[in-house]
C-alpha cells in the first residue's frame, strides 16, 4: 500500500506524541508512507516575536489563509522547513523510521505558480482584490523522485513550501499539498490527522461519504475543515481510493483511522 498522510499543525503534540510515532512505525513497516506537516501556529508565534504581525484573509468560499509577503516568507520557510520539519524527522528517527526531511524546494520537488491576486472578504463581507504576496497555487508534483526515495526506503517528510516559476519560494496549503502528491504517486489512501473527530454534519460525526456528497456539504463546512474536504475531493478526483479525515490523538491513531474506527471515509 502506499499512503500518504498529512499532519496539521494543531494536531501534531498528539500525532507525534511517542505512542503515536510507535504506531506510525508500525504503520511504516507495511506501507510506503509520505509525510506532510503543518506547523502555521509555530510559524506566527516566532513571527510575532520577531515584531513581525501576522495577517490572515477568507476567500469568498470560506477559505482561511496567511497573507504571505516576503518578510513572513522568509521567517515561514525558516521555521516550516528548518525548526518544524527537523523536529519532526528526529522524533521518528527514535523510532527508527527512516525519515527524510524535504521541502518542495528541495531537487524542485513541488512546483507552484505565484498568484497575482487573491480575492478575500473585507471586515463587512465584501468581496475585495489584494495583491497575491507570495503565495503560490499548485501546478506539479515529482512523484519520481518521491518514488525513488520511497523504494529506497525511505519516509519522506515535507514542509508545504514550493518552487515559483521565478525560482522564488512560495507558501502553499498543506491539504492540498497532501493530495497532490497522493495523485502524483499514485497512493492508495490520503489521511488527514486533525484535532477534531471527523467531519461534523450539524452536531454528529459523519463516518461515511462519497465525494459527491463531499462536494454538497462545503458550503456549511467552517475554515478548518473546509480546506480538507476540498482537498480530499481533489485526491479522490485524482484516483486515489479512499480519504480520511480522523484525529490525531490517541494511543494509536494512524492505525485506527486506517482500520476505519475512527474519523470520516471519504470514497468515490
């Protein structure tokens, strides 16, 4: 089997908690595994730190995101592909998974093309154009690479950071990161690790859906989970089988989203 899961960021103390990275070795003994990481939080702690305010839009559809210039550029692919994605590779290697950090910067792993404009809300709803910073919309993934580093053995874990066309750095969602390397390489499963229990249809968690019915609920879905479905409908659309979106905590929890007794399936 071949999987790919993606950690966000406020799921990680659970998912990498040393219970859980011993699951998650089990895990990597019997699928090849690529491993995409959040970290936003970590990112706007150190920012603020530096004096460096952290700003962030909602696109008309619901989507909420970091306004990316290229001072906040600079600090996230520090703190995404240095801090956050070392930390990471050393608390599996503890367990002897043989862990390989990367970002889509490195060997052009992921390339994205820098947006000229985003359109966001304003403070009354209304929808307004702002220049696009840097951030980049995705437009290829070398899922060769990752295939030889997969049948080498190694677990690849990658920081959500981009190539742009003018070889400058861009910041890219993590979901949807996620899904397209799922459909580069081909993988069976995507499994998004999150902090809630699934996907909550009113006040009850949905165990079942299939991407049709997937696409019907974005409208009522909040800014954290509304990314995440968006970005199982495109790994479903992409030919992988099966997406889940579970929680991270637990003493076992990629093996019990895996086995299916926790979070929601998403199928075609």
């Amino acid at each position: 089997m071949t999987l790919v899961i993606k950690v966000g960021g406020r799921a990680m103390r659970d998912a990498f908690s040393e219970s859980a990275v011993s699951d998650l070795e089990t895990v990597t003994r019997h699928a090849s595994t690529v491993l995409v990481h959040g970290g936003g939080d970590t990112v706007t702690g150190i920012a603020e730190k530096l004096g460096i305010p952290q700003k962030f839009v909602t696109s008309p559809e619901g989507f909420r995101s970091r306004y990316t210039d290229a001072e906040t550029m600079q600090i996230y692919t520090m703190v995404m592909a240095g801090k956050v994605n070392k930390q990471i590779v050393m608390e599996l290697l503890t367990k002897k998974i043989p862990a390989i950090g990367l970002s889509g910067l490195d060997g052009g792993l992921i390339r994205a093309k820098r947006k000229s404009r985003l359109i966001v809300k304003d403070e009354r709803g209304r929808r307004k154009a702002i220049d696009g910073g840097y951030t980049g919309l995705l437009t290829q993934t070398d899922g060769t690479l990752l295939r030889t580093l997969l049948d080498a053995g190694y677990v690849p874990v990658i920081a959500p950071i981009a190539l742009g066309e003018g070889d400058e750095a861009l910041n890219i969602d993590g979901d949807r990161t996620a899904a397209h390397i799922a459909t580069a390489i081909k993988a069976d499963t995507l499994l998004l690790m999150t902090d809630v229990p699934g996907i909550r249809l009113q006040s009850t968690v949905s165990r079942n859906l299939s991407s049709g019915e997937a696409k019907k609920i974005l409208p009522n879905l909040g800014p954290g989970m509304i990314t995440k479905v968006y970005a199982a409908i495109e790994a479903i659309s992409g030919g992988v089988n099966r997406v889940v979106v579970a929680p991270g905590k637990g003493p076992a929890p990629y093996s019990a989203a895996l086995n299916g007794e926790t979070g929601t399936l998403i199928t075609q």
